[in-house]
C-alpha cells in the first residue's frame, strides 16, 4: 500500500522538519509546503538523509490559494498538519499587521482550500501564548484564554475559526495543539533550530553562548516566586512534541471530532536549572549576569498534560539532560551544515 500523504505546512521549520521524520518513522510520506522565510533549503537534504526518502516538497506560500489548489490536485491528501506562520512574539508587537496576515489570513486561505478539496484532518500548531498573562500553572485546557500580544491573539483567532469550521462540518476531525517551550533537536545532529539574528529564546542562546557566538546569558529577573527566583517554563524535547503530532494525527483518522490539548510535560524548570542542566549534559561553562526582568514574561508556566495523555496515548518521555545534549550536539553541526 503507498504511504498516505500528509501536507505539512512549515515543514522546513523547526517543529515541521521534526514531525516530517516523526511521520516517514510512522509510515507515512510528509508534503512540506514552505516559502523558506524562516528556514533553509538545504533541510529537505538533510531530511532525506533521515527519512530514507527525499520528502516531497513544494516552496511557495500559504496565502497562495492558487498553488494549495494545485497541491490538492496534484497529490491525494487527506490530512493537513498546520506549522506555517510567524512566532517571534517581539516582532508581532512591532509588526501586527504581517503576523495577521500570514497566521490568520494564511490560514484561512488553506482552511478555504481544503474545504473546496473535501479534506477534514488538520492537525494545528497553536501555542501556551494563548493562555497570556494571568496564567496559574498548571495550565489546564480551560484555563483562562487571555493572549497579551498579536502573535498570541492570532493563535487564538485561528483556533476560534476552527471551531466555526467543526461547527459548519462535524464529519471534520480537528486537533489544537499548544505547545509549550519546546528546544532540543534530532538526535543524529541534523536538523534543529536556526535563529536569526540574536536569539530571543533562552536555549538557542544558551547554545551561542557554549559555543563562543555571545559572551554571557542575560538572565531575565532573579526575583520570581520560584524555587531560585527564575522563571519556571515547560521545556519539552522536539522530538517528543514531533510524536505528539503522529499521535493526534492518528486520531484524527479514528473519529471525528474537535480537541484541543496541550503539549507539556507537566514539569517545571527555572531558569537557572535549565542553565546546570546543560552545563551537566555538555561539561560547557555558561557564564551569566542576572538583569531585569523582560517585560510580559510571567513567573512560572507549566502544562497540565493529561488530556493529551488521555486522547493520543501520549506523553513526553525525554529528560532535560536530553534535550541539553541534543541542543548542544546541533549547535556544534549547524554552523558547517546550514
Ligand atoms: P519555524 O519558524 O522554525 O517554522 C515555521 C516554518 O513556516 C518556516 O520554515 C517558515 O519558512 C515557514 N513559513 C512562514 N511563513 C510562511 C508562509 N506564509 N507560507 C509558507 N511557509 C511559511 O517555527 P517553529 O518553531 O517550527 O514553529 C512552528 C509552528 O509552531 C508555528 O506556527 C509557531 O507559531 C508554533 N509554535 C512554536 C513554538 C516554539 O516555541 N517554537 C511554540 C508554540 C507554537
Ligand atoms: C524562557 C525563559 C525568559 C532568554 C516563548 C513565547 C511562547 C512560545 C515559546 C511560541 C523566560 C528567560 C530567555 C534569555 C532569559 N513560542 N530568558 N534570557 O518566553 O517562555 O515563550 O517561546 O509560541 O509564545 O513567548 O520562552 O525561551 O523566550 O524564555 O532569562 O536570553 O527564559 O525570561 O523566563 P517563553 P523563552
């Protein structure tokens, strides 16, 4: 039997490239659309090294109905598995009208695509920074929905759309899921997360620091009710989070249905044991300095991750050591890969 045939959208990018291995494991063959606005060419290489097979691949833009059209036409798809989009929270304050623009009005284009092709799996990548500020860990599906930013805001927008779309065709089968703070890489050393400029995200600069690009970790605030006075984030492995997917994807295929669930591990980490977590993994000396806090950053965010547990039979199962390694083992290979 051919292997079924899944449109990922970004899924040159960091999460996307993950769960493009994660589906040729489970048998089935990715379709990476991608513009590459945020991700190297050379990745499909490189994925067809780890997949066995080189992933088929179109470059173009989710707001192109046109070519999603063709995409349809040209292969047999029945599900979609949503990663495209803007995730720089900073720049969505400075830019809003782009973020809208490709996270929503790019959505809505393949969601109106789709709907004209009959296909009615999508899996969709939405984030923790639909919860916002007022956040009370553990973080329960239900909790409180309050984004502070218009990347988080369009999260949310598309997350309600999706509800309409159930609502307009319950035979459809949708799954939402927020990730939390994802980091780590495939193990192999292959793929991983290429920031541009300098990076916003704590274990990417950790990274750069280890390897010599930055001087010293800015530390955020060491005065947070937490255990060291450093915010607490749910880091999960992104190999972990790349399962998750095939897991929500197969059950997209068993039922129909609307699920929204989070991708966590249900653990907790400060800063600050996230920085001798990695100097433990890697034997690498991470200077720092403790500055002020960043503005919009709250004290401690974990998930609750038992509905996912419940309904995908999944969980996280790499420690913090792992994701360190792997993490670090990426950042020595990228700079003469990528
Ligand atoms: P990424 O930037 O590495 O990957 C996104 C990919 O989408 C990139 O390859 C980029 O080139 C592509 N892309 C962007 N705009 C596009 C467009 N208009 N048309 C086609 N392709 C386009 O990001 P990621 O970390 O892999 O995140 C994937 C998804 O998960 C995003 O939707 C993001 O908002 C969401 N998410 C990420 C995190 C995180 O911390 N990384 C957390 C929660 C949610
Ligand atoms: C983690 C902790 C910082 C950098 C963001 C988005 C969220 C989601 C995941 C997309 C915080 C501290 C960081 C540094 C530091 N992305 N820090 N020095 O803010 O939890 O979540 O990424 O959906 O929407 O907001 O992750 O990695 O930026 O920060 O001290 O140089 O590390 O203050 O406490 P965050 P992060």
């Amino acid at each position: 039997m051919n292997p079924k045939i899944i449109l990922v959208t970004g899924g040159a990018g960091y999460i996307g490239s993950h769960t493009c291995v994660a589906l040729a494991q489970a048998g089935y063959r990715p379709l990476i659309l991608d513009n590459f606005s945020n991700s190297k060419t050379s990745v499909i290489d490189r994925l067809a090294t780890l997949m066995g097979d080189p992933p088929l691949c179109v470059e173009g833009d989710i707001r192109d109905a046109a070519l999603i059209k063709k995409i349809f036409h040209d292969y047999c798809c029945e599900s979609v598995i949503h990663f495209a989009g803007l995730k720089a929270v900073g720049e969505s304050v400075k830019q809003p009208l782009q973020y809208y623009d490709v996270n929503v009005a790019g959505s809505l284009t393949l969601f109106a695509v789709m709907k004209d092709f009959g296909i009615k799996h999508l899996i969709f990548s939405s984030s923790a920074a639909v919860y916002g500020e007022e956040k009370e860990p553990p973080l329960h599906e239900e909790s409180l929905l309050h984004p502070v930013n218009p990347y988080g805001r369009s999260k949310l927008m598309v997350e309600e759309i999706l509800e309409d779309l159930y609502h307009m065709d319950s035979h459809s089968s949708i799954v939402r899921l927020r990730y939390f703070n994802p980091i780590g890489a495939h193990p192999s050393g292959l793929i991983g997360e290429t920031p541009s400029g300098v990076p916003n995200n704590l274990m990417p600069y950790i990274t750069q620091v280890a390897v010599g690009i930055r001087k010293k970790l800015s530390i955020f605030g060491n005065d947070y009710p937490t255990v060291d006075g450093t915010a607490v984030r749910d880091y999960i492995h992104v190999m972990d989070l790349a399962e998750g997917h095939v897991a929500a994807l197969q059950k997209t295929e068993r039922s129909s249905g609307l699920s929204t669930l989070n991708l966590g591990t249900g653990r907790g980490s400060s800063v600050l044991e996230l920085v001798e977590a990695f100097e433990a993994a890697t034997g690498k000396n991470i200077p720092y300095e403790i500055v002020a806090r960043r503005a919009g950053d709250v004290a401690a965010c974990w998930a609750d991750p038992s509905a996912a547990q419940k309904q995908l039979g999944w969980g996280a199962t790499r420690d913090l050591r792992t994701m360190c390694a792997d993490s670090w083992n990426w950042q020595l290979r990228a700079s003469f890969i990528i």
